[in-house]
C-alpha cells in the first residue's frame, strides 16, 4: 500500500485505537478525522507519534479517551495536515494503555448506564444521607432536571460524554438520582414539600441558581440537621441557616453570591 495514501473506513469495523496503532507503525503523519453522528474529533500525528487531539472542547488525552467510546462513524486520515499546536508528548503505548483503561471503566459503567441518552431525575427520597460532593460532581447534578439526556448535560457542563457518564455513574451509586420514567408523576408526588414563606422562597431562589434543582431538598435535609423551624421568625435561626447552606455551596464564587444576596433579604426584614 502506499503509505503517502490517504485511508478512510467505518468505526464500526476498526476501532480509533487500532487506527491509531496502525498509523503510529506506519510512521504516518496527518490529521485523522473522526465523526460519530454530530460529534468529530481530530488526532494529529508527526512520523507515527500523537501530538495532538481534539474533540469538541476537550484536548489531548481526554479527546482520545472520548473518541476511543465511539463504537459506530467513520474515519478518514489526511496525509500530510500538520497541528499548529502539541496537547500530546506521551507515547503511543503509554496513550493506548490510558485508552484501554479508560475503556474498561466505561464497560463498567455502561453496565449501569444504558447510554448517553438516557435521562435521569433527582432522588427526593433520599433519607439521612451525608452529601458530600466534589464540585465538579455538583456542577453535574445541579443540571439534572428528568428531562436532560446524559448527552445534553455533559455539552452543558463542557465535560466529555464519557467523563459526564463516570459521574452520572457515581451520582447513581450514592442514590442521588434514578432514571426518569414517561411517568414522573410519582416523584411529583413525592417532591420535597418547603414552606411557602417569603424567607423560604427566597432562599429556594438563590440556592437553586448555586446548585441547580436539588435545593429544596438541601434545605429541608440543612434545616432537619439543624433542628430549625423553617416557619420560624428568629432571626437568629435564619442567619445560621443561611450560613450552613453557603458553606455546601462548591463554588466559592456562588457561595459568596447566595451570601451576599441572602444578607441584604434579611437586613431588608429587620
């Protein structure tokens, strides 16, 4: 074969990393370009070595790793279609061994996980459990609504597919969220009920716009941990309410801004 040749196939026969491996022993270098569906990505080689890959917002390894999933597409190489710019200096071993594990993981999660289209909702009923949360895991589940796909979220999040899959796949585990039925009638139901005061609405508000619509239920768990009325009057009890709930807040930046927003409410009531 002429290995000036450009090639091109189907991903449903020839996975990314055996491309890639062909191409690394054929000393190759160009622009492979990869699609599957609305989604494509790019990995640049230089005489077999991976300097460089792209896929929608991610870069480097984190690309390959995305495009490493897709099970279904095509592919063409573009001989001799340099990068500009190098994300990549590992070796192509060292690229297909992070591949493989990063595929073995979603082999795990895809146990549990039909696909990126699935759809999932907050678990109301979730009862003494301790939330603790890194923030990009928060950052996730402030976007779930029953109504967003997998897919929809991670685009919304500027994650991966695959990197939105893990956490979804986490989330599930510690029994935040289960999949949304045609018929979410029940959770409606059983929605976490919150006083319908000025206070109680404000601060459903401004915790909503910091962590998304699993608010109402941190309220009620923050309030129950504290031994605080909510339709009580103290100022006193207010206040610390106020500042338990800031400190669960992840972002820094929200937390200061919920803070703030919920310290002129109550200077506004005195």
């Amino acid at each position: 074969m002429n290995m000036r040749q450009d090639i091109s196939g189907e991903l449903n026969n020839t996975r990314c990393p055996e491309i890639i491996k062909i191409l690394s022993l054929g000393k190759r270098s160009g622009r492979l370009y990869l699609t599957n569906g609305s989604e494509t990505g790019n990995i640049y080689f230089t005489e077999g070595d991976v300097v460089h890959a792209q896929c929608g917002s991610l870069n480097g390894t984190k690309a390959i790793n995305e495009i490493a999933v897709w099970a279904s597409g095509e592919y063409r190489f573009f001989v001799d279609e340099p990068s500009d710019v190098q994300t990549i200096s590992m070796s192509i071993d060292d690229i297909l061994a992070e591949t493989t594990n990063h595929l073995r993981q979603m082999d795990k999660i895809t146990s549990l996980i039909p696909s990126s289209g699935a759809i999932y909702a907050l678990e109301t009923e979730i009862k003494d459990k301790d939330i603790q949360l890194k923030s990009f895991q928060w950052k996730v589940l402030a976007t779930v609504d029953g109504k967003r796909s997998i897919a929809d979220i991670a685009q919304i999040v500027g994650f991966g597919v695959s990197d939105t899959m893990k956490v979804f796949y986490t989330l599930i585990r510690m029994g935040l969220l289960h999949e949304a039925s045609a018929q979410e009638t029940h959770e409606e139901r059983h929605r976490i009920e919150l006083p319908e005061t000025g206070y109680i609405i404000s601060v459903k508000d401004a915790l909503t716009q910091a962590i998304g619509p699993i608010a109402p239920f941190i309220i009620a768990e923050t309030a129950r941990e504290l031994g605080i009325d909510l339709l009580s009057d103290s100022i006193d009890q207010k206040a610390f309410l106020i500042e338990t709930l800031s400190n669960k807040i992840p972002d820094e930046r929200m937390s200061l801004k919920f803070l703030d927003a919920m310290t002129d409410w109550l200077k506004s009531e005195v």
